[in-house]
C-alpha cells in the first residue's frame, strides 16, 4: 500500500494515517453534529477529511496542526481556507484555556495521532471546564480502557481517571481499512463529556493520580500492599474500602475516598 495520499507522503512520527471512507467520515461528522455558532477545534486535521465536512456546517473552524506542510495545505484550501483560524502547533503545547471564549464552551474533535493520544487526552482533562465535548478517533484498545468499569481486565488509571473528568462514550468501530496507509490496530471514535456534575470530587487531584497509579502499578496486590506507602488498615476501613481487595475491584467514587483520606492526614 502506497504511503502517499493526495500528493501527501503519510509521516510515520506524527502519526498520520489519513481517513479515506466517506461512510465512516459521514458517521463521525454526523455524531460531532456541528452547528452554526458552536466553538469548534479539530487537532490534527491533516488533508482535511474531516475538516471539510464539518467546515461545511459553521463558518469558522480552529484546527491545531504539527505538520507544516500540512498546514501550508489548508491556509491554501480552496473552498475552506477563509473558515479556518490555523495554529500551527504541538496540540500538547497548546494552552486550551487561552483558546476559550468567554460564555461559550468549546467542542474538541480530531482523528489523534495514536503515539500521543493518552497524554493529549490528560493535557485536555486540565481545561475540562472549558469544554463542551469531545470527539477522538483512537485505538480501539485505548477505547475498551476509557469506558473499562471495575472486574473489566481493561479496567485501570486510564478509566478511572478519564472517567472522574468525562461521561466516555464508545461510538463507533472504525476498521484499519477506513486509513491511508492503514494502522495495525482497529480504531474506535469515542465521546467525552465532561461531567456538569461530577460523580466523585478530589481535593487534591494529584493524591488522586498517586492512589490509582500505585493500586494499578502492583494490581495483582492487595491495596493493603499497592498502598501501603500511602495509607495504613484503619484509615481505609474507616471509609468502608477493604485492605484486602484489589485495585480493579474499586470504584470511581472509592478512589477519590481514599484520595480524600490520604490528603486529610498529611
Ligand atoms: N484528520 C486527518 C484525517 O482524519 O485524515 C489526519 C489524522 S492523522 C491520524 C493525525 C494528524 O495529527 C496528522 O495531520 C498529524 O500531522 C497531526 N499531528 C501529529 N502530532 C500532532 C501534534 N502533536 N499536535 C497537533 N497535530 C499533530
């Protein structure tokens, strides 16, 4: 399979591989269902496959791109160049924050490069009160994870986390052949809706990041063990979390408790 695609050579280190098939497009873009006068930014739009249809609907369009070329390309479009407010940038650098607007919330959508879709999606996580919803073409693996309940074998720091800041909802599979070049892996689109109000609320988010990183890390330990650093018997039975059960087994809600906890006492 050619690694060009209209005149474009895919480059493996951004993560490029282009989406080709109308009907899967059509299906991502009638889920975003963009409407005229909504705030809307695409990472990663590349050769515009999905920039062009959602550009269709609204008139005005803000697209972060790493790829110079490839932003060249769109300021250079011929039918959706004047919609489009182009940064040209490392959507990891990109402080969302300074994008928003005030009383209008912000709606992310975009086909991720896979090699730096989690930390993109946590970087995102931090400007969730800015922002409406979220669209992504991930692995579907990295779906499964996100939307992964407690017993579920996917289960972990990604799915607890994710869904402390996001409702996660898978949406559609997408097959390696809907690509140019194809990836190795199935992909998935998911949606992500930051919680208006959320589930579980941390005072300290970061004691939440050590809790499920250190139960996850030894998951095959009990907490007892995985948390023996941070908390001691007593201090979990206090707030009804067995010593002897295991990270998978726990809730979103019984993390954040145990976060609470562990910030309480230092
Ligand atoms: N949206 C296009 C499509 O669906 O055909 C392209 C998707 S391709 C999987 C990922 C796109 O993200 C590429 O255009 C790539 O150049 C761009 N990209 C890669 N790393 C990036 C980064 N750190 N910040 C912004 N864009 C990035």
């Amino acid at each position: 399979m050619s690694k060009s695609h209209l005149g474009h050579t895919a480059r493996k280190r951004f993560g490029q591989n282009f989406l080709h098939d109308e009907y899967i497009i059509d299906q991502i873009v009638s889920s975003i269902n963009p409407r005229e006068g909504e705030f809307l930014i695409e990472i990663g739009p590349g050769l515009g496959a999905l920039t062009e249809p959602v550009a269709e609907s609204i008139s005005e369009l803000t697209v972060i791109e790493l790829d110079r070329d490839l932003a060249q390309r769109l300021r250079q479009h011929p039918f959706i160049q004047d919609k489009l407010t182009i940064i040209e940038a490392d959507a990891l650098s990109v402080d969302f924050s300074a994008l928003a607007k005030p009383n209008q919330l912000m709606r992310v959508f975009g086909n991720l490069p896979y090699n730096i879709s989690t930390p993109l999606m946590f970087h995102l996580f931090e400007h969730c009160e800015h922002i409406a919803d979220m669209h992504f073409m991930l692995q579907y693996e990295v779906v499964k994870r996100l939307c992964a309940g407690p017993g579920d074998k996917l289960y972990g720091r990604l799915s607890v986390m994710a869904q402390y800041y996001c409702e996660t909802v898978p949406v559609l599979m997408v097959p390696p052949t809907a690509f140019k070049p194809p990836p190795k892996v199935e992909s998935a689109i998911i949606r992500l809706i930051p919680h208006k109000n959320p589930p579980a609320k941390v005072s300290c988010i970061n004691t939440l990041q050590r809790v499920v990183s250190a139960a996850f890390n030894q998951r095959r330990k009990t907490l007892r063990n995985s948390l023996k650093e941070l908390i001691d018997d007593n201090s979990m039975l206090e707030i009804g979390v067995q010593p002897d059960a295991r990270a998978q087994e726990l809730s979103l809600g019984e993390f954040c408790s145990l976060a609470n906890k562990i910030s309480k006492v230092e």
